[in-house]
C-alpha cells in the first residue's frame, strides 16, 4: 500500500510530524524499529512490581511551553501533567538548599537567603521572560529563519532590550549568573539548569540554556506525566490513529529510497519497500540517516566531510531506584521537589564539564535526581517513592559491568550524603549505562558550533535535506534535543509547504542547498 507520508523512528518528533501530516488529510505510515513506539519517551516497571520508571526523558518543561504540542491537544487525548510541590531543588555541599518554585515569590525568598538584592534580580529576570515568552517561543520552534516570529519579538522588547537579550544569549552561564546575582543561591540555580543541557556552564551560549529551563520552570513547572512519561507517547498515538494514521513497531527501516534525487519511499529489515507518493520524514540521528541508510552518491561530499566533524552530545549513566518511603533530605528544600541537582557548586560544575570536554570521566560528578512518586503519586505505593538520577561522561569509553556498577555505587554514595539513610530503603535498583540509550539522548552535542544554521552541520537550519522530499525529524535537527516537538513539526511543515508549493519550493530549497554544499 502507497501512503502520502512515511515516518521512521517513532519517538515524540517522528509522532508529531506524523500528527500534523495527518491533521492536513495525509495518509501516514510510522515505522518503528524497536518493539514499541516513543523512543526515549517511555516507562516501565523495572526495579519492582508497582513502581513506574521513567527510562530516559521524564520531567516535561519544554514540552508544555513548546507551541508545537500547545497546538497538538493531547490533554483530549489522555494526557494529563502533574507537578511536585517544588519544580527544582538545588543541595549545595555545605548541605544547604535553594529552592525553584512555581510560586516566585518563595522562589525569590528562598535566593534572597543567600543574598537579599536577589529576590528583586530574580522578580526583574521573571518580568523580562514574561516580557518576551510568546514571539521567543514562536522563534525558537518554527523553521529557521523565524522571520514572522523574530519581528514580533522586536516588536515586544523594542530595539534597544532586543540587542541587550541577544547579547544575554550569547553569556555563558556563569557570567550572565555572575552578572545579575550577588548570592550562590540564584547563580547556582541558573547554572543548574545549564548543566541539563552539554554546553558547559563556562562555554559562550550556555546561558541561553540556563535562562530558558529557570525561567519556563519558573512559569509553567517541570511537570511529569501522570502515569509514566509514556503516557506522552500514549497520547501522541491515540491522537494519530484517531485521524487514521498507524504505528507499526518492530520494523527497522534500512534504506531511503531514491530514484531522481527524490525520495520515493524506504525499505525496511524483511526486504519490503514502503512507497511515499510526498514525503519522508526520518526520526533518527543525522550520522545514521546520512551513513547508511541513504546512499553516498545521492548526497554532497562537502555535507559527507561535515558530518565527520558532527559531535554527539556526551553519553548517559542513569539509576533508577524503588524506595520503601521519601528520601531523608538534611535539605529541607529537595523535600518536595520534583528535581533535585545534586555534588555541585560552580566550581565542581566546572570540573564536569572540563572534564568531560577532555574525553575524561567525572571525579566529581554533578547529578540530576528525579523524584517522580513525590510529582506524580500514582507512580508507586503509598508511602514510598519512585527515583532516578543520572549523570553524564564522555562518549566512546567502554562501560564493564563492573565499572558501571562501582560507578553507580559512588552516585549512590553522592545521594546519601546529601540523605543519611538513604541506602536503607533501597527495595530494588535498575542501572542503564551508556549502551542502554542508543548513542545519544539528544541527537548532538547542544554546543553553539552546532546550532541554529549549523545543525546538524552547516546548512540551511531547516528540515529538508539536499535529496527532495526527504527531511530530517530528529533532535540532530534545529531546534535540537529536548522534548518539545520542535524538529518534527518543522519536518511536518517542510513537508506540507513542498506539497503545496510543488516545484516552486523544490527549486527554491534546491538552490539554496547547493549555495551550502
């Protein structure tokens, strides 16, 4: 059977853009390698029987201020988001605490602790992001370049904020915290939130990633989906198969088919070839999608020689524990928050991201700790408490069981030391090393040589790739890793304004594309 359009990698972008392609009356086919859909948006029960794990992505602040799923509804579709009392705690090593809420002014009296000018700093940051959230938003998750978006930012700062925010976007995050607070309470909050990102809290850019994730967990929250971060997935698939979209796992597409550099359809693993009469979409990382399952005589060889140079974000060691009840915090802050950062002032963030840069594992690693029963109480027993934490360390090493589980022993050691009695209540844990997440968790380093028009390498910054009709889905697409839907619902539109604009907008993107490679 021929479809309109063929999506493979069935995580949250490939199921956003198979959701606005089937929103325009598109016949659409998502294939999926593994044996179910979401790629690292899933859960499951894997440390004890009624504990519900978040296996990769869990905590959602991207994915309720991004306007891509604003606009897909999945709340009529099963979804539901709920929230800790706390969105973000961050432990110092002295023991104390430093709480983001979404109540600003707790937030403002807890960095007030650590110096009182802050509070005001931290209210006067809050207005700014108020000031500027909508068109940024817009901006920062529609095809490059947002030209419609971009004017009305200006239009909401005014000439002179716009040069001074785009100034801020280019601070690292340690300087744009040093630059506007006095305390440890507020800088270490923002670089925090730098530390979820691979930039390094001292590379230029890194600020960006601090100010976005404070100030939308600020407004919006770092909520968890009730249920399990599949029930995301869940959603996403209901809400395609309503509108006569289908989901098959357990197909692993193995090559794009092109005939006249144009994509025509794929072939999966048994041998069958797919046909897609306007587009196909691939959810996967750029190397793969360029190094094997497309042909290199279809594609440029300056694209080819970039991609040697294309950087993956660091690798993954992540823990997953079920506990008989809360954990034990000597900080009363991470009581009730649904994050928790944890083994970091600046100076260790510092020497993590060094590190890290320099190809070596963390002596210090800094840790993001989830606590999702304390967000979402149906995720375990009552009474008890279902927990992740992980950290990253560099690509390419290699992981024994052995090392892994020492290495694992000393995050629980980090743990217990911010949490006497913390071990005692260990019922089970389940380790996921590098290996368990594919490669990459999103989709390339978020470095600033490999943003915007230089994702995944330099081009156009836009979904379509040099073969016709056929687009890049992934996070190694603008706007990058994170789960907002962002790659996919620009893969979605590239791929409607194509049908639209036929060969008009084949030759415009076609030019353009030979101008780069």
């Amino acid at each position: 059977m021929d479809f309109d359009g063929v999506v493979f990698g069935a995580g949250h972008n490939g199921l956003v853009a198979a959701n606005l392609l089937a929103d325009a009356g598109w016949r659409v086919l998502v294939l999926e390698a593994a044996d179910h859909p979401g790629g690292a948006v899933h859960s499951a029960e894997v440390t004890a029987p009624g504990f519900v794990t978040d296996l990769c992505s869990s905590s959602f602040p991207m994915a309720v201020a991004s306007p891509v799923f604003e606009g897909l509804c999945l709340e009529r579709h099963g979804l539901r988001w709920r929230h800790a009392p706390g969105v973000l705690a961050h432990v110092l090593p002295d023991g104390r605490g430093v709480l983001l809420s979404r109540d600003v002014e707790r937030t403002m009296a807890s960095v007030a602790e650590f110096a009182p000018r802050d509070a005001e700093a931290w209210q006067g940051m809050y207005d700014q992001w108020r000031q500027v959230r909508t068109p940024l938003l817009q901006a920062l998750f529609r095809p490059f370049p947002p030209i419609k978006a971009a004017g009305k930012l200006l239009r909401a700062t005014g000439s002179a904020e716009a040069l001074r925010l785009a100034r801020m976007l280019t601070l690292s995050a340690r300087t744009l915290a040093e630059e506007r607070f006095d305390g440890a309470g507020a800088r270490l909050l923002l670089n925090g939130n730098a530390m979820h990102a691979d930039a390094g809290i001292d590379s230029a850019g890194s600020g960006v990633f601090a100010w976005l994730l404070a100030m939308i967990g600020q407004d919006q929250g770092y909520p968890v989906a009730e249920g399990g971060a599949g029930a995301l997935t869940d959603a996403l698939v209901r809400r395609l198969e309503s509108l006569g979209g289908q989901v098959e796992c357990g197909r692993r597409v193995t090559e794009v088919l092109v005939a006249r550099g144009t994509a025509v359809g794929v072939r999966d693993h048994e041998g069958n070839a797919i046909r897609a009469t306007q587009a196909v979409l691939a959810d996967v990382p750029a190397p793969r999608l360029y190094g094997n399952l497309v042909a290199a005589h279809h594609l440029p060889p300056r694209l080819l020689d970039d991609l040697k140079r294309f950087r993956l974000d660091p690798a993954t060691v992540k823990v997953n524990w079920a506990l008989s009840g809360p954990i034990p915090w000597t900080a009363g802050e991470a009581s009730g928050a649904g994050v928790v950062h944890l083994g970091g002032d600046l100076a260790t963030m510092s020497g993590t991201c060094a590190a890290l840069a320099m190809g070596r594992t963390p002596q210090n690693p800094f840790l993001l700790l989830g606590q999702t029963t304390t967000a979402d109480p149906s995720r375990s027993p009552a009474g008890t408490e279902s927990v992740w934490a992980y950290t990253h360390v560099p690509q390419g090493q290699r992981w024994s069981a052995d090392r892994l589980s020492w290495f694992v022993d000393k995050i629980q050691h980090i743990v217990e030391r911010h949490a006497p009695g913390f071990a005692d209540l260990i019922v089970a844990r389940h380790v996921q090393g590098p290996d368990d997440f594919d490669g990459t968790v999103n989709g390339g380093t978020a470095a600033i040589g490999q943003q915007l028009v230089f994702r995944p390498v330099p081009g156009l910054g836009r979904a379509d790739t040099p073969i016709d009709r056929l687009y890049l889905a992934g996070s190694s697409a603008h706007p990058g890793g994170g789960v907002h839907g962002g790659p996919g619902g620009n893969a979605a539109r590239a791929a409607l304004a194509r049908a639209a604009w036929g060969v008009a907008y084949r030759s415009v993107v076609g030019a353009a594309n030979r101008l780069v490679y």
